[in-house]
C-alpha cells in the first residue's frame, strides 16, 4: 500500500486495519483476502470518472477508455458462468438484487424464498428490507430434523402460494442447492426463477459447487466472498431480460456505475478463469469439510451435520454459550466469526444460538487441511473453556504461528506469480 506522509488519522486506521487482518484468522464466510491487482485496480484514476449509461451509450464524454473496461468485465462474466447476457454496475449484491426484483415483478408481486432464521438474506424479504416492503414475501425452511431443504415441502409451498417469483440463495446454508429441482417448481407454478448465488459464487466458478446459470432467468451475485473480487454486485441472465435488467440498474436503482470497481471486477473474473482459482475453490470446500468434521470430533455440532460449500453453522447452545458470546470469545484470540441464527433458534437475532463460519479467506493465505485442522483444534479448546486466560494466552500463540507462517502480503504475491506462469 503507498504510504502518505500525513499523521491522518483516517490513514492510521487504515495501516491498523491491514495490521488487524494478517494477524487475525478470517473466518466471516462473506470475507476474503482479493490480489494484489483487484487492489490496485481499485485505486487508479477511473475512480475520477463518470459514466451513467452503458458502453457506447453514455451520458457524458470521455467515456471510451471506461468503456472497454466494461466491455472487458461483461465478456468475462459471460464467459466465466457460460451466461448469455449480464451487467456487471451493482455496486453491491442487495443492488444487484433490488435491480432483478424490480424487472422481474411489479410491487406487491408474490415471492417465495428462503427464510432468514433458516439461512436466507435480507434482501430475500426481510420486512424491513426493500424486498419486504414493496413485494408479498412467503417463506420456505429446512426441515426440523435434517436442517436441509426438502424440495417436496418448497413445491407444495408454491402450489399454494403460486408465486409470480422463486427464489433461491442463501446466506448461511451448507448444503448443495438443487437447482434443477427450483427450476421445475418454477415451471410448474409458472413463476420466474431468481438465483442469488453471492456466497458461492466463487466455487461455481471453480467447478465445485452446480451451477444454477442453465436453470435460472437471472443470477446476482456478489464479487467478493467466494470470487475473491472486490466488494460489488454484479447480475447474469437470459437475454430476453437484459434490457430490463440494465433499466433497472440504471436508471432504476443507481446513478453512475463505479468504474474503478468494474475494472477490479474484471481483473477478478480473469483470475477466476485460471487453473489456480480452480485449485483455490477445491481447497476452500476441502478445508471447509476439515474444519467441520474437526469441530464435530471435539462435540460441537454442525447444523445439518457437515458443509458442502466454503461455510457452516456452529450451534454453541450446548456449551451454555450464546452466538454472541461465542463470536467474543473467539475474539479474543484473534479468531473472527459472527454470531448467527440457527434454524428454530429460541436465541433473539442480537445472541443467537450459533456461529457461522468460513474457509475462503484462511485457504486465501495458504492454510491447508493441517492447518485447519490445528485451528479447528485450538477453536474448540476456546468454547469449550471461554474464560480461561491461561488457555487464550496459549491459544493467541497458535494463532500468531499460523499468521505468521502464512502472511496475506506473500499469499497475494504468490497467487499473482502463480497467475503469471
């Protein structure tokens, strides 16, 4: 990072923050640590320019060498996910979902979806959410004894609900998404199908997760998590809907798209089309599967009882833990999680019954199955024995040997040589 020559304190948080995350273990499922070029992409000059509309159709002038740039991002998005059509100007994955809700409906239009407390996304009908106030939000869950979703239950949801929209996504699900399955519900009940594959869309693009692509109307997503991209939504379709879509975006729910982000986005999608990507999102699903299985040998129990994605639920309600408590603990010792709902959690959304956990940043820096299974190891000591000091001073010093040993600033130059060769 170019360093100022200022006593800035905007700049102190920042060395701070960079200080803060090599000696952390980041295991918040929607984080990761991007390259050194998606960094550097983010801070040129195309953060100077405007440019409202879409490439050869703009609103100012100047706009040729911007222009390229998204019509570079475009072609890879279409490319990396086999899509017939995309946007790639969301500034964020709730935008990119705004956008697809506004040209596939009309307000007060019926939506099923995922249910928060059981894995789905504010932005999928929360009533304080965008989604919930202008649309008819009807929910689906996972059952009570597998924790998963049962595609029997969510087609006998939408004959009776008949909604105008399915939806399928998640922000804290862990198991395989059957998209085939949404897609002859759809038919069935004569809705739109709607993806939001934000969280996996890093392993679709690896090959390790299906995609939903051959299924879906649309697809939003989010360019970071999984897809180790800059912070940014970015949306595929079939093109019979890309000019609603690029309506809805703009002029429909943004102004003038972030160039510099697009840029980024499309340095991103190139490394997302390598064979080292693809070795990346295998090793995140592997260490994911580790980490779980580790945490399950130690009496901690898995919500549905493992992972098929980089994600998992912890459910510390056993340990006489709150989510919450259990988030702090491991905060403690330089771990970082989030606490989070657990089907049919009694916990209010502010404690909960569970952690949520990810693989994509620790496998970002170089962790493999070893290392995780170390972490796993020293994570259940800590919430199995939340206040012993003793514990967390010999715990604090695991997590230094894995930090140091495996540091993000030789982890990105040694994806960006990786990509070079």
């Amino acid at each position: 990072m170019q360093r100022f020559p200022s006593d800035d304190p905007v700049w102190q948080a920042v060395a701070q923050e960079g200080e803060r995350q090599e000696a952390h273990l980041e295991l918040i499922a929607s984080e990761n640590h991007t390259s050194a070029e998606v960094l550097a992409a983010l801070g040129t000059v195309l953060t100077d320019k405007y440019a409202e509309g879409y490439p050869g159709k703009r609103y100012y002038g100047g706009c040729e060498n911007v222009d390229r740039v998204e019509e570079l991002c475009l072609a890879r998005a279409r490319e990396l996910f086999g899509a017939e059509a995309a946007n790639v100007q969301p500034h964020s994955g709730t935008q990119a979902n705004v956008a697809a809700l506004m040209a596939l409906l009309e307000p007060k239009d019926r939506i099923l979806a995922l249910s928060l407390d059981h894995g789905g996304h504010l932005s999928h009908g929360h009533p304080k959410n965008f989604s919930g106030l202008f649309y008819e939000i009807h929910a689906y869950g996972v059952e009570k004894h597998s924790e998963r979703i049962d595609m029997d239950q969510v087609r006998a949801k939408a004959l009776a609900v008949r909604p105008k929209l399915l939806l399928a996504g998640a922000s804290a699900y862990s198991r395989y998404l059957d998209f085939q399955a949404f897609a002859a519900i759809a038919r069935e009940v004569g809705a739109v199908l709607m993806v939001d594959q934000a969280h996996i869309a890093g392993l679709v693009a690896g090959g390790v997760h299906p995609s939903p692509v051959p299924y879906a109307d649309v697809v939003t997503m989010t360019t970071h998590k999984t897809l180790r991209g800059p912070r940014g939504g970015l949306i595929v379709c079939k093109e019979a809907w890309l000019k609603k879509l690029n309506s809805a975006v703009f002029p429909g729910d943004q102004g003038g798209p972030f160039m510099h982000a697009i840029a980024a986005k499309a340095v991103a999608l190139r490394e997302a089309m390598s064979a080292e990507f693809k070795l990346y999102a295998r090793a995140v699903v592997d260490n994911a599967a580790a980490l779980a299985r580790t945490l399950s040998e130690r009496g901690l129990r898995i919500v549905s009882g493992g992972t098929d994605n980089h994600l998992m639920l912890v459910d510390v309600s056993g340990l006489g833990l709150n989510g919450a408590e259990a988030e702090s603990a491991l905060g403690a010792v330089n771990v970082t999680c989030n606490k989070n709902l657990i089907p049919y959690d009694a916990q209010p959304p502010m404690k909960t019954s569970g952690i949520r956990l990810g693989t994509a940043a620790v496998t970002s820096r170089g962790l493999g199955r070893a290392e995780i299974q170390r972490m796993a190891g020293v994570i259940a000591d800590v919430l199995h024995a939340p206040t012993d000091e003793a514990l967390q001073r010999r715990v604090r010093g695991v997590v230094r040997e894995l930090t140091e040993g495996f540091p993000i600033r030789a982890a990105r130059g040694a994806r960006q040589a990786a990509l070079r060769n």
